[in-house]
C-alpha cells in the first residue's frame, strides 16, 4: 500500500516537473514575441500619429473639397483626433503578427 503511494507521489512529482518545464519553455519562447508585438505597436503608434496628423490637412482637401466645404469631413485634424486614429491603427497592428502565426503554414 505505502508502494503505491509512493509511486502515485513519484508520478505526481514527475508530471509536476514537466509541466514547470513545459510552462518555462512557452515563456522563454513568448517573452520575445511579447517584446517584438510591443515595440511594433509603439512603432505604428508613432508613425500613425505623424501621418494623421500632418498628411491630413495636406490630402483630405485635395480629395474630397466638396466634403471639406459643406463641413462634412474636417480640413484640419486635432491632435486629439489623430492619437485616436493613431491607437487604432496601432491597436491593428498588433494583430499582424498572430496571424502570421495562424496562417503559417507548418511542415
């Protein structure tokens, strides 16, 4: 009886050691991904608030004068506006990498 107890505390112990393993292994590989997501976030994040907000009243205009006269689509943005749109598209950006995962094709 005490053989079989040992046993199952054996098992136990070793299944434990396992799985430390196995949730070290997923964070030593997901701790990098993590970063890369981050930085290529922040990075959009930037570049899209840049472009919102000075490509805007240079393009918009040009585009749509008749939208811009009658008052439907603004000539200027604010900042405020443009760190929206820049948080959107950053927020989308993060995105990108998972589905490369997803439809990556694996041998």
């Amino acid at each position: 009886m005490e053989d079989e107890m040992r046993s199952e505390e054996d098992i136990k112990k070793e299944m434990e050691k396992e799985m430390e393993k196995e949730v070290e292994r997923r964070v030593t590989e997901g701790a990098p991904r993590l970063i890369t997501i981050l930085i290529t976030v922040a990075i959009f994040f930037v570049i899209s608030l840049v472009v919102f907000r000075f490509v805007w009243g240079w393009v918009i205009p040009d585009l749509f004068p008749g939208a811009v006269a009658e008052g439907l689509i603004v000539e200027d943005l604010t900042w405020g506006t443009a760190f929206k749109l820049a948080v959107l598209v950053a927020a989308l950006s993060g995105f990108y990498p998972a589905l490369l995962d997803v439809f990556k094709t694996r041998p």
